[in-house]
C-alpha cells in the first residue's frame, strides 16, 4: 500500500521509531490486525523497510525493556523474565468510544502526574481512539523497600495506574456531568444508563476504562501507523491536546516533531510511586 510505503521511507520517521524501539521487543502488525513473529526487533532503517515490504501495516513496542529482547520465549518463569528486563516504563491506556470523553480523562490523568511531581510525561495520539500517556523508567526511583524496580513489573505498575484511577476519580466524575448528562454519556459509548450507573451515580470506570499491563505487553509505538485507521500514532505537546483532532495525525500532514518516552529527568515520580504504594497498602 502506498500511504505505508511512503510514510515509513522518511528517515525522520525511521529515526524515531528506531530510538523509541532500543531495548524493547518490537512486532509487526498487518492490515487484518494479525501480530508478526515474536519474539523481534528493529534495529536499522533496512528492518523497517523490510517489515513493510512484508505487509506490515503498524509496530508495537513492549512495555518493558529487555537486555536480550531476542532470547525472549513463550512460557518463561518470572525470574528469567526478570533477568532479562532492564526496565518498564509506565503507559497509561484509556480507553473510552468517544474522543471527548478520552481527551478529558487524558487531561486528568496528566493533572495527577503533575500533582505528584512528575514533569517527565509524555502524550501521544494512539492512532485509533484515544491516546497513550507515558513515564519513562529513567523516571523511577532505582530501588522500592531494597528491591531493584526492574524486577516490579507488572505488580507496581498495577499500584500506580490503580492509585492515578482512585485519585482522579471524583474530577472526573464532575467533568464527565459537565460534558454531558448520564443519559447522552451512555449514548456516547453505546451502552444503556444503567451500564454506567453505581447505586444512582455515573461511575466512571464504567464508562473508561484502564488496561492493567502483563508481562511482555504491547503498545503502539510513536510514530507507527495503526492497522485500521491509517493514522499515525502521533506525539504531541500536553497544552495541545485540547485542540488536537484525529486529522491531524494523517500521514499526509505528520510530521516528526515530539518525542514519546525519551527520558528529560530523573527520579522525579519518586513521590508518585511512595504514594501509591501507600495506597495500595491501605486500600487493597
């Protein structure tokens, strides 16, 4: 297809994709929605294009950083697991039918990051119906209670999007009424008002709702197309997502800007970690 073809011969947008996909394990994603081989990487501009010379459409990029991602393999205990994992990063995935609705929990999502010291964010437009809100592992504080964070994952990345969901819960709660009336919000994602209601109240994870991540999971990386769209998975500024529309990130007006994930300081969700380990100590 010509639009994959010509998108992913631009060097910028190789570029990118390569230094987003060091260190992680990297899968084609063909236009049915079908994953290539596992486990693969990409590590040249020549991988790409020959990626794409075999159908595929979009790249996916684990959570996790890994040392050997080829020495990955179906079944592995955790502690192999562990022996391999450099990293995590933390990705945050609402998902929600409608884009109102997505940029909303979006904006709230990355007012609690902010709350709790966290100025390395990031944002991107997943391509399809909302966007991807990232922390990258450089980040997080070396060790939680003498335990090195590398081996945390997925148990502390469950505590921290659990604690950012209780903690964000009642503003959204009040910006999901101001945006619309329980009736029109459950027209929005195709469900019925009782499907999103809680003893007479709108809750709101029934209208989102937040992926918690297993090992070796996968997201779109920045810069990739997404399989059914044919749009790019475009990072963009965190005072533009208000005004962002999908049309946007069509490969005919992309273009390589901002970067997703790329580490700008360290240590700094050091608070967001202690917090929700506190929370989930308390509440779980």
């Amino acid at each position: 297809m010509k639009t994959v073809w010509d998108w992913y011969s631009k060097s910028s947008v190789q570029k990118a994709l390569i230094e987003v996909a060091k260190n992680r394990e990297v899968v084609s994603v063909f236009k049915d929605g079908s994953f290539g081989k596992r486990p693969d990487m990409i590590q040249y501009p020549s991988d790409i294009i020959q990626a794409v010379s075999s159908g595929t459409v979009a790249f996916h990029g684990s959570v996790e950083r890994w040392s050997q991602p080829m020495k990955l393999d179906v079944g592995m205990t955790k502690n192999d697991l562990d022996s391999l994992r450099d990293g995590w990063d933390i990705i945050i995935d609402p998902d929600v039918k409608d884009f109102e609705i997505a940029k909303i929990v979006t904006k709230k999502i990355m007012e609690a990051l902010k709350d709790h010291g966290v100025r390395n964010h990031s944002l991107k437009f997943t391509g399809g119906k909302g966007f991807h809100i990232g922390v990258g592992f450089e980040s997080l504080p070396k060790k939680v209670n003498f335990e090195s964070v590398n081996i945390l994952y997925p148990s502390l990345l469950q505590k921290v999007i659990e604690f950012i969901k209780s903690y964000i819960e009642p503003q959204l709660k009040e910006e999901l009424l101001r945006l619309d009336s329980p009736e029109n919000l459950a027209k929005r994602i195709g469900k019925t008002v009782d499907e999103i209601m809680i003893k007479d109240e709108i809750a709101p994870y029934k209208i989102i709702s937040m992926d918690i991540f297993s090992s070796r999971h996968l997201f779109r990386l920045p810069y990739s197309l997404h399989e059914s769209s044919m749009l790019v998975s475009m990072p963009i500024k965190a005072e533009n997502l208000e005004r962002f529309e999908k049309q946007m990130a069509s490969p005919e007006k992309a273009k390589v800007e901002e970067k997703f994930l790329i580490p700008k300081a360290e240590n700094d969700a050091e608070l967001l970690v202690v917090e929700a380990l506190d929370w989930a100590t308390k509440y779980k």
